[in-house]
C-alpha cells in the first residue's frame, strides 16, 4: 500500500482518446452493474450489497462502479492481487476464479468475488471483477453473521482462490463443494452464474475497445487513468496545510471485559501532496466479530476520505496518494486469520470512516459533518410453518438512520448507512409473503436526530411479530447503544442503538445492540430503532423558528424542543398544525441551560443512574444533558464507559460553548 | 366537417404546434412561446398562430409538461395522506438510497406530502389479502373531520398491502367522500394495485398531488377547445406512449407526469418505421440536454422504474427516455487534473453561448460548431445572428491555449468529447441491453440533433442518420400518432408448476373487461380495440423480472415460457432453460386505435440537385491524423431538396428550425418521406 511512483504530468494519448476511453471504462463496469442487478438471486445483491471493477493485469483497479457499495471501495484489486499470487502462470481464457478470503484483502465471507481475466490474444491485460454479498455461506447462524463467532470457522466457509470455470468448462464439482456448505445452495448457485455472466459482459466490452483503438491504446489508457486520478488527488492535498491530525472514535464494548469503550484510532499526516493514516494505535481485537482484515481497514480510510473528494473517480490512483499504516496483525483494525471479522461492517469500519469524517471536518470545515447512525441488521431464521414443508426462512433487515448534522444544514433524515449509500431497504410487503413477520411499523422516531445548531437527521423504527414459525432464533449486528451516535462543534448526541423483545409487555427484555441465536416464540414482538445523527453547533442558538417547524412535522416533541434546545412551544390548534413559540419562557430557559449544562456532566453518574431506574429521567436525559450510559433495559450504570463518554462529550461540545451570556 | 388533426406539444420555452389536413395530406408547423403562467393559453395560441379553426378540426392531442413541472416546482394544492397505523413515513423513507453516492451534502428532494399531512388509522391486511385488525371507522371519521378542517383538497389512501385486499381502501375512501364532499380521493389500490408499499404508495400519492391540478388543466383546457367549435374528445398523451381522454386523467392523473417527454420517442419510432426500419435510436438533442430512447421492432422500450426526481418512482409504465446534459449550450471546460470535459454544465439560455453576444464567454457545443463553420451564422430564417469572432475566442481562450492545439483543432476535440458523451449514453440503452447499433437507425432531430448525428453514427458503428422533415418540432408529429392506450396489471406469483390456466385466464379476462369498459367509454369502436396480454416472469430466485407477451389457447404458456428464456438470452447472454421459472404478475395492454394520418409522401425521382445557396470552408476531422482541415463544402435550403436528390458528403443542409451536417464519407438523399438519409460509409480507423 506504499508507492514512491512519480505521476505523469501528461497523458501520452490526445486528450479526447484520453477522455473517450476513461468514461469508457466507467461505462464497462456499470455494464456489469446493471446486468447483476437485473439476474441476481441474493436479495441482499439485489438490495444494492454489490461491486464492480475493472483490475489491470498487475492488479491495480483502473475504474470501480459508479454505483458501489462505500464498503468494498479499496478492496477488489486485492482479490486479483490474491488471484495473480495463487495462479502465476496458470491463468487462462476462458478462466474464471472464486475468492471471498477476508485475510488475503477481502471484507467478510458473504462477499464474494467472481473475477474473470481478460486477455487481448494470449496476453494477460485485465481482469473483471463481480464482488456481490451472498445472503448465506454456513457457518453458526443463518445469514453467517455470528456475534459469538471467535474465530472463522464459527462463521462461514472460507473460499481461498479458486478456480469455477477452467478454460470454459465450469467445474460443477467445486461448485457444488461450494454450495453445499451454505443454506441457500440453489441462489447461491445461481448467483455464481449470474456474477461470471456480468464479468462477461465487461469483457466484450475490453475486447470491442481493443479492436477499435489497439491493445497498446487500451493498456496505455489503464495507466493513464490511474495516473489521471493520482494527479488529480495529489494536486488537491498539495492545495491544503502540511500537518498531523489524531482522533479516536469507540466500538461499544469487548465482551470479555463487560464494559468500557475499544478505542480506534486514527492519526493522519498531511506532508505535500501525500496522506498519510496511522491505525497501528487502535485496540487489540475484541472477544466478538466486530473485528476488520486489513482490507476492509482499508477500505474504510479509502471511502472515509473519498467522501471529502466526491467528485473524483476512484481506482488505484487515489490509492497511491494515500498510504496507511495498520500495525501488526491482532488488532481490531487488523485481524489476521482465524479471527472473527463478520460484523466488522458495524463495527471498525464504520468507527474508521467516523474518525475520519471528524478529522476531515476540521480540515475543511465546509464539508464538516458530525457522526452517523450505525450500520444494522437483525435476523431471523427459523423453519416456516406456514406452509407443510417448513422450509428455511430469513428475515433478514437493515434499516435506513439519520446522518450528522452539518455546517450550514440539517443531516439527512432516513438516509442508507456510512457502509453504502446506496444500499436499499427491503419492503415489508415482500418480506411479509416471504417469512413469518409481520411488521407493525415502519417509522421516524420524534426526537431521534441530536441536537444541535443544525439537527441531525431523523432515524426509524421498525419492529414487528413473528407469527407461525419452528425453532426460530434472532441475532442482531449493530453497535454505538453505548458509544451514542456523536456531535460535532457544540452539537449533542443521537439516540442509543438496541433491540427490545415484547416491549411494553410483562415479558420486555432489553437485548442491546450485538446479540446472536436468541430464542424467539411465535407471537412475540420486536423492535429497534435506528439512531439519528449527531447534532452539529450549539442546539441553544438553533434559531426557536427552525424548532418550532420541526415541532410541527413531529420531528422533535414539545418536550425536547424545551429540554434539548430551550425552545419553549405552546399549542394553539393541533389539528391546524398550529404552535407557537413562547418567546419569553424561551429565553430564560436558554439562559437556565447555558449556565448550568456543563455542570451536568460532573453530577454523580451514580445517582443519575438511580434517577433513570426510577423513571425521572429518560435514556435521552443520561446521553444528552447528564453523559451517563447505562444498560438501558436495566438501569446499570456502566462506570468507565461514563467517563470515557463524558470527556468525549466534553471534547466535541462543551469545548464549544459559549460561557453564559 | 373538417379533416384537420392538430397536435400541440407543450415545452420549457416553446409550444409546437405540428398540423396535418387528412385530405390533402398537407402539414403545417409553428411555435410559439410557451406561457408557464397558463400553459392552456399557448396551446390555443399556437393553434391560431399557424391559422387552424376548431371547428375544422378532427382530431386535438396534447403532449404537456404540466404535471412533469408541477412536481419538480410542489406545486401543489393542500394535499394529505392516510396509510395504515405505523407507516407514516414510508414514502420519506423511501428504499433509503441516494443517488450520489459521495456528496454527503447532496440530498434526495423532500417527498410530496409533508410529515405534517401524513396521518394513519387502525387497520391491516396480511400478505394473503386477510383482515388482520378491522378499519375503525369512528379513528377514520374523526380523521376526515380533522382534514376537512385543515382545508384539504385531494387525499391519498395508501394501506398495507392493499394490492391483495382493496376493501378497506374502498371503505375509506367511501368515508372520506361522505364526509369531505368534492375532494378528490386517490386509493392505491385502484391507482397501482402492485406489491411494494413505497412504490404503490409514492405512485398514488404522486396521483393526488397532481390530481385537482392537472384535472382542472385539462377540463379547462376542453372546455375552451368545445368553445371554439372543436367537438371530439382532446387526447392527452401519457408516459406510456398512448394518450387517454381528459376522463380518465381526471382519474388517473400522475400518467401524463412524463407526457412531454414520451412524444419524441413515439415521432422516432414512427418516422423509423414508416421509412423501413424497425430498429432506431432517437437523439432528441436540445439547448440543454438530450434524450436517448430507442425502438426494436417497432416498439419503445417501456419501464416501470420511472421518476420525475431521485426516491420517489411513479411506477406506472413509461417510455424509457435517458436524459442526459449534453446539448448545443453544454460547456466544455479543463479540470484540474487537465482533461477535457464537455457538460454537464450548460450556458442556459442566459448568459447562452458565447456567438449569442448575449454575455458567455465559456466556449460550448455550438461556439465549437460555429468555429468549425458547420454552423452558420444567421439562424431561424435570420431572426438571430451569431458573432464568430466571439465563438472564437471562447474555444481559443477556454481550450486551444491550455492545450497548445490550432483552435480549430481545439473547436473539432469540443465536439469530440460531446459526441463521446452521447456515444456513451447510447451504448447505455443499447449495447447495455443486448442491441447491437449495427442494426439500428439513428432519428437525429431536437434543434442541435441533426448537427452532431452523422459523427455520433459513426463514433457508434450505425449505418444510417434519418432527419425529419421537421427537426425542432418533431415531438409535436409525435403526439399526432399515438392510439389511446391503457396498462392494467395483476399481482400473480406462483411458481410455473403451481400456475393455474384457469385462473390465470380468469384474471386476463376480469383486466379484459375493465379495459374494454374504458375504452368503449372513451368512444372507440369495438373492432379499434386492440387488447394484449403480458406475464413478467423470472427464474426462480431472482429479483426482477422480465416482461413477455402472452397468446390465447392451452399452448399459450409453454409459449410464453419459451419467449422468456429467448429474451433472458439476448438481453442478459445467458439463459438457463433447466432452471425452475416463478410468475411474477399478469398484465394487459388495452389499446384503441385511432386513425393514422397519412404523412406526406412522394416517391423519389432523379432530379439535379438545386444550385447551392453558398459553399463554405467547413473543417471535418482528416482521416488518420485527427486534426481538422477544412473543406468546401456546399450549403443547401432543405425547402428546395426534392425526394430521390442526394449526393456524397459533404454538406450543409439549412432550414428555419435545424441545420443538418453531412460530413465527408457519407452519401445523403431525400426519402419518399422527405426525410434526409446519410449512410455511412465504411472507413478504416
């Protein structure tokens, strides 16, 4: 991941083959795109959890999918990588490979890499590559994702590289070894075909370009649309200061210490027209599966960095201004083989792409952006019986959250998560003719965004019952019910992640935020909510008039406008929509906040605790005015946690506060 | 009784107006300046502006673009929602996506009906189309009451899986109407009763936003036609490529939401056809954009993934039209890794191009065309001047300094890179889909089409350009030939083992009579009604489906399966004929004919061309070297060209709407139809 390569100043090629090629290559990969979105199997394929890219023959990406998935962005030149390494001078037409490893650069077993060489005659000069998330492949739990798992073996077959098809002859037997290790052969199956179908539809499309300008031309352009982003990123950073910059953002808990925040760390180092990221800090790896390879790692510094740069393409060129250091293996950041990594979407990535966010923020503070909800599924697998062969059946959910707050505008309400914008949500009524769930809601929870100058933005709710199923069990892989969703320059916090069981009922169980195989009885309810995002700039100078339309819309409740932003609001006509602020009360509630709210945070956690057991306090009184965390089914205060969450509060908020007026 | 059929096309700047006289098969053309504050006004403008009495007419389509700017701008009338109790936000949530992917302060635009309009009742239905829990009745009266309070004018009723079950929707709506009299209702289950909530919901509500609007436009719109002595029905042209009569959009109105757009493809298609190819691109090119549709066999290409903005898809059947930003006023400019760009920024209207004199100074498509010399410089019949030395020194200054080339050379890599731009967009809806170009025609029309089409052929390996007689108001032709036309569908998913003929014949039969009732009360004649059936289908597993046609009698399936793995081949390369088949939904095409106009026609003799107007040096790119030179190359009035004339390239072919540039290595002639003709001609790269 180091290079030292000077970029070329100048294309060899004329500038409009130079240009007619580069969006030729976007072209050929989207082409990939739209066909395995049109043939997939998997619903979590078909909910967008795919990639495309377009890999020179020294396996360095030329051109990724304009519509990716942020996850694998910075990962699939190492899957051609692994390939190169594995089968030098065993690599033919007509060939195409297999590889889901996440210790040779991949993400997590459910991802998995068809990638088809490319040749011009009998020479090597690409390879095409379809990366999409198969919905099983073994392991403990359906789905594979397994909180618990320690090590691999707990969570899915690993697929070193493989051969799938031999100089055109598809290797029915390996295939079959394949599938039959998951619990879902037949889409598996069909989601093999489809992915070494998509790669083929790239490569006529090399193949049309190198009959019309030349093989040289085309090799020449892989290059020089490497080169081409190089130049592009390098004379961006050289147009911003030299300097350090060090962060930490948190995963909630290693179950084998109960409590206290994993630190993960990130310095950057800006010298000319190169950065540099440093993660070798960060925790050792926790006792669950939130744990990262190093190529997810890296992926997470790729798009948390690319999203300050959004205009410009993505392959190995924005790769080579950009050099990162992890550590050695054993840590959260960098866990080699045979640790767990399923769940590090929701864990290390998202924390990566977080602290880099903040960093970036600073740096340039018209893009600044406070924290976003966390990445979550929950799944439910079990026997369906409501037909006489009770076949298998995974309810499989993610949902949409709020994104943070930013400089000048509210964050977005209800947007898809950090991991990839453009992964869509399932319907309900899909998901209801397919498994025993019903859903029983699907909403924007009132208060859910952080406060802040500008709020951040709403998340949902979605919960439901399972009606008539055998044997089903719930797992559930998010993070941040401890580490709450954060602020930035004087904002607040969002709301706490969590499922609940029966809620509201005598059987109300608090589960948290990472759990797997509980038991779950039909009739029994659940429900979640995603969180908001962190509030960006101080909630009390949120003008009373942006409140009270969000009062309106029941984005924030009459309650919270006078708790959160010391906006008193009174109802006139409910029915009409009519409310109005209460100038005077607001004003002396706004002083009465600012001259008491930093001392808020030194009040014994122990007694706010207490307060929240009683039911005086509510969960959103602990994180936003007192910066308290408790296990928030049963009122246990978690001591170090607190006080880490308080210097965090105080280094991202109070330091931004104004003294009283 | 008269025989004229006047079709009027609705634009951003202009209102076409395309007139044909059945008798003599004469057509007459105008524009007038659309009038957004009434856009009915132009309308009847236009029709006056090129001398039609209604009374004369027979037949009166519209193609408009009133719904399409009423959603862009919200402009709506006061509008709620009622869904079912915890599903407010559905249409907010949406499927969660953005559609830039990286800009995290670019956003999805806001739905179209507040939270603070969404409200919910008790009730729900399964997946099986059972009641789970009752409406409540006195929740739903209490709500109509609060609604009426509120000053509501249209309502959309959106409840959980009202596609297998409508009852409940039916009840309210019978509730809201008892209670909230002359408010328009939209129910979901009547507007698009498909699975998928934030689909159907978004589509219905999308329905009832633009219902009072769009339903008040065409009454009045009618109203003002019968006035001035018109006595048949006016038809309105649909997303879809038919047209409905103003019944049916009072109904249905979110299905002119993309009627503008739709009358370009349907004139490409058309035109194509009618002069032999069954297969044609259309590249409607404009001051701003261009919109790439293609026709295979004589049909558009229809999707059911249609928006107006990014999150909120309007799911009825549309015409797929790609829309992208490369038209005569893109700009072309250097970025800063120093590669040459061309859009998606456009000069606009205001300051325009840079020749325009009117303030650019950025050098766009047609600076460079006017550079080149493919442009002249006296435009719409000498109602507006270009200024060459302005055209000039924007390439020069934008393009050909940084990049040290001859600015002619900097004006030919301008054009270049837009042409790679389009090329691009065409392989997306072709190469992309499983068409090979080779077999198409390219349709050139749209102001600037006909400038860059024969280039464009080239870049894409497509035999032959077709330029309408009337380039700038081709859209217009297109609202004059599209029958009146209906899509109904019916969710109907079982696997290929567990379908049942019987029923599956039942509920054709059941959409057959709806669409037969619709259409005998829009005044089509039994034997002009057309009624076609479709099944989507997909291999079992996947996630979308394709779309085939269905025949009658007891080998109508096993047909049907085979036409699906015959399609899945050609559009995707593979089909896998042993793997199990799932039917996805049941759907009808119910058309009804309208009587075809008989276009000019006039078969092509040998005449000697007319003498050229003017030679001038226009610069093409030099084979093998890629720099331009220039070459003299005769300019002709396209009114003085006759069917069977042509000749090799080059030439300029000049008329009051377009300009046409046939460039060296091709032949051109006109058609029987008066259509311009250019083949290529094959030339090594």
């Amino acid at each position: 991941m180091t290079t030292t390569i000077e970029p070329k100043q100048k294309t060899v090629l004329d500038p409009v083959t130079f240009e007619v090629l580069k969006n030729s290559f976007t072209t050929s990969v989207d082409l990939m795109s739209e066909q395995i979105l049109r043939t997939c199997h998997s619903f979590v394929i078909y909910a967008r959890d795919f990639s495309c890219a377009l890999v020179d023959a020294k396996g360095n990406t030329v051109m990724q999918g304009s519509q990716d998935v942020a996850v694998h962005v910075g990962t699939l030149h190492f899957g051609a990588q692994a390939i190169l390494k594995r089968f030098e001078g065993d690599i033919h037409p007509g060939d195409i490979f297999g590889v889901n490893d996440p210790y040779s650069g991949g993400t997590h077993f459910n991802d998995v890499r068809i990638v088809r060489p490319i040749f011009s005659e009998d020479e090597l000069i690409a390879f095409a590559m379809s990366m999409g998330h198969w919905s099983d492949v073994g392991g403990t739990v359906p789905g594979s994702f397994d909180v618990n798992a320690k090590e691999h073996f707990g969570e899915g077959f690993r697929m070193v590289p493989v051969k799938l098809w031999d100089r055109g002859v598809f290797r029915q037997d390996v295939a079959e070894l394949i599938v039959a290790n998951t619990r879902a052969a037949e889409a598996n199956l069909g989601d093999m075909h489809a992915q070494a179908e998509a790669t083929g539809v790239c490569e006529r499309d090399i193949h049309r370009l190198v009959d019309k300008y030349g093989k040289d031309t085309i090799v020449t352009a892989f290059e020089e649309v490497q080169d081409y982003v190089e130049r592009l990123t390098r004379k961006r950073i050289s147009e911003l200061p030299d300097g350090e910059w060090e962060t930490s953002d948190y995963i909630d808990f290693d179950p084998a210490f109960g409590e206290g925040l994993i630190p993960v760390n990130v310095r950057m180092t800006i010298t000319g027209d190169q950065i540099h990221y440093d993660l070798s800090k960060s925790a050792p790896a926790v006792s669950s599966f939130l744990n990262s390879g190093f190529g997810a790692s890296f992926s997470g510094v790729v798009a948390g960095t690319k999203t300050f740069f959004p205009d410009i393409p993505l392959n190995s060129g924005f790769y080579r201004a950009i050099t990162c250091d992890l550590g050695p293996e054993g840590t959260v950041v960098n866990a080699g083989w045979p640790i767990a990594v399923t769940g590090f979407c929701s864990g290390p990535y998202e924390k990566i792409m977080s602290a880099i966010f903040e960093l970036w923020s600073g740096i340039m503070p018209e893009r600044a952006i406070a924290c976003s909800f966390n990445l979550e599924y929950l799944l439910i697998g079990g026997r369906d019986a409501r037909t006489e062969n009770k076949p298998y059946f995974m309810w499989y959910d993610w949902m949409v959250g709020g994104w943070g707050g930013r400089n000048g505008k509210d964050g977005a309400n209800c947007t898809s998560p950090l991991f990839g914008v453009g992964l869509a949500v399932q319907p309900f009524e899909g998901q209801e003719r397919l498994t025993p769930v019903i859903t029983s809601k699907h909403e924007i929870v009132t208060d859910s965004g952080g406060p802040g100058r500008y709020r951040g933005g709403c998340g949902v709710e979605k919960g439901g019952m399972l009606t008539n199923s055998e044997r089903s069990v719930m797992s559930y892989c998010c993070d941040r019910s401890r580490n709450v969703a954060w602020g930035i320059a004087g904002g607040l916090p969002s709301t706490p992640h969590g499922v609940w069981m029966n809620k509201g009922l005598p059987a109300e169980k608090y589960l948290g935020a990472v759990f797997s195989n509980v038991p779950i009885q039909n009739g029994d309810t659940f429900t979640r909510p995603s969180a908001g995002g962190g509030g960006y700039g101080d909630p009390l100078l949120r003008p009373a008039a942006e409140v009270l339309e969000d009062v309106i819309d029941a984005y924030v409740s009459i309650t919270r406008a006078a708790i959160d932003y010391g906006v008193v609001v009174t109802e006139i006509d409910a029915d009409l929509d009519e409310y109005e602020v209460d100038e005077e009360a607001t004003k002396s509630m706004r002083a009465s906040i600012a001259a008491k709210r930093t001392s808020w945070l030194s009040e014994d956690a122990q007694e706010i605790a207490e307060r929240y057991r009683s039911g005086e306090l509510s969960d959103l009184d602990l994180i936003r005015q007192y910066g308290v965390i408790v296990d928030w089914g049963t009122g246990e205060l978690f001591p170090k946690t607190t006080g880490q969450f308080r210097e965090l509060l105080r280094k991202r908020s109070v330091e931004y506060w104004k003294a009283p007026a | 009784m008269g025989s004229l059929r006047v079709a009027v096309d609705t634009g951003g700047t202009f209102t076409d107006v395309f007139v044909l006289d059945d008798e003599t098969g004469e057509s007459r053309v105008g524009k007038v300046p659309s009038t957004p504050d009434d856009p009915g006004r132009a309308v009847l403008e236009a029709a006056k502006a090129v001398g039609v009495d209604l009374k004369d007419v027979v037949l009166f389509s519209h193609g408009t673009t009133v719904a399409t700017n009423a959603l862009i701008t919200r402009n709506f009338p006061p509008a709620a929602m009622v869904t079912t109790k915890g599903f407010r936000d559905v249409i907010e949530i949406r499927d969660g996506t953005k559609n830039d992917l990286w800009d995290a302060y670019k956003d999805v635009a806001g739905p179209y009906i507040k939270r603070r309009d969404r409200y919910d009742v008790t009730e729900r239905i399964d997946f099986e189309g059972n009641e789970l829990e009752a409406l409540d009745e006195n929740e739903a009266r209490v709500l109509a009451g609060r609604l009426r309070k509120k000053g509501v004018k249209t309502v959309a009723v959106c409840f959980a899986n009202s596609y297998a079950n409508g009852a409940h929707e039916k009840r309210m709506k019978e509730i809201l109407t008892e209670e909230l009299p002359g408010v328009r209702i939209s129910t979901s289950s009547e507007v698009l009763p498909e699975i998928f909530e934030h689909d159907r919901f978004n589509t219905t509500v999308a329905n009832a936003v633009l219902a009072p609007l769009v339903g008040d436009y065409v009454a009045k719109l009618s109203t003002n036609l019968e006035l001035g002595g018109y006595k048949g029905d006016l038809l309105l042209l649909h997303s879809g490529g038919g047209s409905m009569t103003p019944r049916m959009v009072q109904k249905y109105a979110a299905r002119i939401a993309a009627s503008g757009i739709a009358a370009g493809a349907i004139a490409c298609r058309h035109l194509a056809t009618a002069a032999g190819f069954p297969n044609a691109i259309g590249l409607d090119m404009g001051g701003t954009s261009t919109d790439i549709t293609l026709v295979y066999g004589g049909e558009v290409r229809i999707t059911k993934e249609w928006s107006v903005e990014y999150g909120y898809p309007i799911c009825f059947p549309s015409i797929e039209v790609m829309t992208i930003g490369a038209g005569g006023g893109s700009l072309a400019w250097i970025d800063p890794a120093g590669s040459l760009r061309n859009g998606p920024q456009s000069a606009g209207a205001t300051p325009g191009p840079a020749c325009y004199g009117t303030g650019g100074v950025n050098p766009t498509n047609t600076d460079a065309n006017v550079v080149l010399n493919r442009l002249g410089t006296s435009l719409v019949g000498g109602a507006m001047t270009l200024s060459p030395d302005l055209a000039r020194s924007a390439i020069e200054q934008g393009v050909a300094q940084p990049f040290n080339m001859s600015v002619e050379d900097a004006a030919l890599a301008v054009v270049k890179v837009a042409n790679a731009n389009m090329a691009d967009a065409v392989r997306l809806v072709s190469i992309r889909r499983g068409y090979d170009p080779r077999e198409f025609v390219l349709v050139a029309f749209g102001g600037a089409g006909a400038l860059h089409g024969a280039a464009l052929a080239r870049e894409l390996s497509i035999p032959t350009v077709l330029v309408p007689p009337n380039p700038g108001v081709t859209s217009a032709l297109g609202c004059l030939l599209v029958d009146i036309r209906h899509d109904l569908s019916v969710m109907y998913q079982k696997s290929l083992g567990a379908a049942d003929p019987a029923e599956m014949e039942g509920l054709y039969q059941t959409m057959e009579a709806e669409a037969s009732a619709h259409l005998k009360l829009e005044g089509v004649a039994p034997d002009q009604v057309l009624l076609e059936r479709t099944a989507a289908m997909r291999y079992l597993g996947q996630w979308r489906s394709l779309t085939v046609a269905v025949g009658a009698g007891s080998e109508a399936l096993g047909e049907a399966v085979a036409r699906f793995h015959r399609e899945h081949a050609r559009e995707f390369s593979y089909s896998r004929e042993d793997a199990p088949i799932e039917i996805y939904q049941l759907g009808l095409r119910a058309i009804g004919l309208t009587p075809k106009p008989k276009l000019a026609k006039q078969d092509p003799v040998a005449a000697e061309l007319p003498v050229p107007k003017s030679v001038r040096e226009v610069w093409f790119e030099a084979e093998g070297i890629g720099s331009a030179v220039p070459i003299a190359t005769p300019v002709y009035e396209r009114a003085e060209l006759l069917p069977g004339m042509g000749a090799r390239g080059p030439a300029v072919i000049d008329q009051l709407d377009a300009t046409t540039v046939v460039p060296p290595h091709t032949s051109w002639k006109i058609d029987a139809n008066w259509n311009i003709l250019i083949q290529i001609e094959e030339v090594s790269a």
